[in-house]
C-alpha cells in the first residue's frame, strides 16, 4: 500500500520506518526542511536502537522516502497517518493546534477517498473534531481513524514489529478493512488486533498511561513504607508480581517515572475528566507522589554528608531511563538543581543523553567522559538512570578514586550484600541501608 506519514518525531518516523519494512510504500512528510534533508542523506535525527538499520534497509529498498511537500505525498497515497506533537498547554490539557492544522489542509487537497489514521496521543473526541473538520472542506468521501501507538522509548522498534495489540477505533468498515490490511503481516504473525470506536480507541491510550504510571507509583509508596518498617521491596515486588493478576512488570521502584508520555499523558486525562466534571483522585495523587519520589535521594545525601556546600556530587545517568537520549521529565534535571541550589558542585555522565542535558544547563555542572572520572574526588555518587554499563562497576576503582565511598542508588542495581562486603554506605530504594 501507498502510505503517508506526517510527522516525523518519534512516532511518526518510527511508524513510517517500520510500516515500509512491512512492504508498505511510505512517503514521510516534516515541514523542517533541515531535517528532511537530512533523513534523504540517510541520518536518522533520533537517537533509537535498531532505527538507523531498518531505515537505511528501506531507503535503499526504495520503500521509504523524505519531503517537506504534503500534497505530493497525497498525489501517491491516500492513507495519511498523522504523528503530530500534542504538548501540554498551560493546563495541561493536549494541544490539539498542530493536528487540526494538518486536518485542514488534508480537508483542501483531497481528491479522492482518503483514510486520515491518528497515532498522535490525542483527548476523547479528537477523531470527532478531526471529522468535522475535514467535512466542512469536501464533500470527497472519507475517514478518520484512531490508532494509538504503544512504543516505548528504546525499545520502538521491537515493540511495533511485536505489538501486544493494536487498537483500531473506527466507525465504518472500509476504514476497518484498510486497517487490516497495513497490519495484515503483524496480525497474521499472530499480533492481536482489537476494534472499536474512536472514542474508546483514544482512551484506551490515556488510561493504559496512567495505569502504569499508577502502577510504578504505587511501588514507589510501597518502597517507601518499606523503608520504614524494615521490609525489603525487591521481595515484595517478587511476591507481588507472581500473581498473574498483578504481573511482575512495571513494579520496579525508583527515582519516579519521566518522559515524554507518562507525565504528559496523566496531566491531559486529569484536565479532559475535568472538562466534564470529573475527577481523578487516583491520577492527583499519582501526579504529587510522583514529583515528591523524583528528588527523595537529595535529603539522604544530606543526611549522609551534612552541609551540601561545594561537596562535589558524581552523577551516572541523565536520561529518563536506559536505552534513550530523552531527558523530558527527567528525575536527573530536578535532583541536579535541588543539588546547585543546596550549593554543591556536580559532575555528570551519561554516554547518550549527555549531549541534550549541555544544552539545558551548559557550564552549570561539568560533564565527564566516562562513568569513572565522574566519580573522581567525589563525596558522594547518585545513580540516576538504570544504564547496563552501570550494573557491574568495578568497586576496587570507586574505592580508590572517590572522597566517600557513599552510593545513593536511584534504581536498585546492587545486591546489597556485596556492597557490604564492600564497605559501601549504601542507601537504595525501598530496601535496607548498608553500613549507615
Ligand atoms: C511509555 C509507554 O510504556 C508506552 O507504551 C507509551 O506509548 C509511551 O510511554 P516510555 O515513556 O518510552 O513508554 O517508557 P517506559 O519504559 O514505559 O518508562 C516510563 C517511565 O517509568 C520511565 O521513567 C521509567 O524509568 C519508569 N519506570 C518504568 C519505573 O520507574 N519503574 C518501572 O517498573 C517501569
């Protein structure tokens, strides 16, 4: 099939970029001509595992094209998957300006039948708005789906290719029938495929959302307690997650949850229930929770070094979590200024995302090359992000280069017992402190 894309950020090019791998003719269109120009030289603007082979193998199939043009996108194609941003307005309601934009412009150039889908995360009602839209412009047959994507960051690609479900809300069947067949090799590979309304469709995204960051949240609480009580939260979660109707994912405590979608997304479903009356207590209450956990290793390292004034703070991992340059929402940016504003000095690392954050904060803190010279003369290390080359560090090196050998560890990589054998004072998440 002939398939447009427009929006080329995250979803959309890794939607477009998998769908042509399916045999799929994609044409991706982005209104920056730089990145354009950039993508047709074969460079992938995101940092994604597995993207850059996938993209490169369908370009030189000849299956995957750039351009900045809308309307020759859709002189080859007429099945228009929309990527657009929705960032939270003020209110933290989705800013819907960039999809209704595009809509209008589909609405003015359409010539023939044309299915417009929606991956963008977008409030209950948008397909609607969607709709009307495009109906005041033509009387040109056409329909609006919904089709939320359901891709983590670092794992995109894996997870389109082996999709748990994919969620098509619809109301006609030819819209339907199209759907099957774009997805026709992932369902007959046995991914499942679930229809319904649009409505339906749109909350399905929100509330699965909110219900894992619910779910992370309530750990983090339960960590919390534990900490208190002398309970250790990595056999709770054990315990816990061995009944199925729980599940053992997403039931690891940390630093609270980041990113581009969980924050946004929770914000947004609080805001649409509002609109109509509605409250979520639950999702208050996962929001300040949330922001409370993000910064709850800055008070132990006080605890631990007294006076926080020029002692110098070693940091491994700013991204929002592994396998990502993302640092939206990041725990690091709000641990890294309670710690300027307390007066210490910081030196980060983080082999990926360290690019985006020297952006943000400049020369506020120092950066360092590798995991080791950042602990250098430190008197204290936060582990920040769950980074592989974080798991087996040698501790022999730490001991020798670090002021303290003190490790606030924000993602419980450690065993405990070896950090005692160690002689660490070492503080995690939900489970007992060592040598303190
Ligand atoms: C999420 C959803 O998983 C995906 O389906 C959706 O479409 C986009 O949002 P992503 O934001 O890429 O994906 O990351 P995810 O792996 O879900 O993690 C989100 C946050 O929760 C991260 O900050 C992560 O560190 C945190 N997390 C996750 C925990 O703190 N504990 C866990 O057990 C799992």
């Amino acid at each position: 099939m002939n398939i447009t894309i427009v929006g080329t950020g995250y979803v959309g090019l890794v939607s477009g970029t998998c769908l042509a791998d399916l045999g799929h003719s994609v044409h991706c269109v982005d209104i920056n001509e730089e990145k354009v120009t950039l993508m047709k030289n074969g460079q992938v603007p995101i940092y994604e595992p597995q993207l850059e082979e996938v993209f490169l193998r369908n370009i030189k199939g000849g299956r995957l094209f750039f351009t900045t043009d809308l309307s020759e996108a859709m002189r080859v194609s007429n099945v228009i998957f929309l990527a657009l941003p929705t960032p939270p307005g003020e209110d933290g309601s989705a800013d819907l300006s960039y999809v209704l934009e595009v809509a209008g412009q589909i609405g003015d150039l359409m010539t023939e039948y044309t299915l417009i889908v929606n991956k963008s995360t977008v409030p209950v009602g948008t397909s609607e708005k969607v709709y009307n839209l495009i109906k005041s412009k033509t009387q040109i047959p056409f329909d609006v789906v919904s089709n939320p994507e359901f891709l983590r960051e670092g794992y995109a690609v894996e997870d389109f290719m082996n999709p748990e479900r994919v969620i098509v809300g619809a109301s006609s069947q030819k819209a339907f029938e199209i759907m099957d067949k774009i997805y026709l090799s992932l369902t007959n590979a046995g991914a499942k495929m679930i229809k319904m309304d649009e409505k339906s469709s749109e909350l399905t995204k929100y509330a699965s959302n909110s219900f894992l960051a619910t779910k992370i949240t309530f750990m983090n609480e339960i960590a919390n307690y534990c900490e208190k009580v002398g309970a250790d939260v990595d056999k709770v979660r054990l315990g816990m997650g061995s009944d199925q109707r729980i599940g053992n994912r997403f039931l690891f405590p940390g630093v609270g949850y980041g990113g581009s979608c969980f924050p946004k997304d929770v914000k947004a479903l609080i805001k649409s229930g509002k609109e109509v009356g509605y409250t979520f207590e639950i999702l208050e209450s996962v929001e300040e929770v949330n922001q409370r956990q993000k910064t709850i290793l800055v008070p132990e390292v006080e605890k631990y070094l007294g006076n926080l004034k020029n002692k110098q703070i070693a940091i491994w991992g700013l991204a929002f979590k592994e396998n990502t340059d993302d640092i939206r929402e990041a725990s690091s940016l709000e641990i890294i200024e309670m710690l300027l504003n307390k007066g210490a000095k910081i030196r980060a690392y983080d082999s990926i995302a360290v690019k985006n954050v020297k952006k943000i904060l400049g020369n506020k803190i120092e950066y360092a090359i590798n995991m080791y010279e950042c602990i250098e003369g430190a008197d204290a290390l936060i582990i920040v992000t769950e980074w592989g080359e974080f798991r087996n560090p040698h501790f022999d090196i730490l001991e020798k280069k670090m002021n303290n050998k003190a490790i606030f560890d924000g993602r419980n990589l450690y065993n405990l017992d070896e950090l005692q054998i160690h002689g660490f004072y070492y503080k995690s998440i939900g489970r007992k402190l060592i040598n303190g």
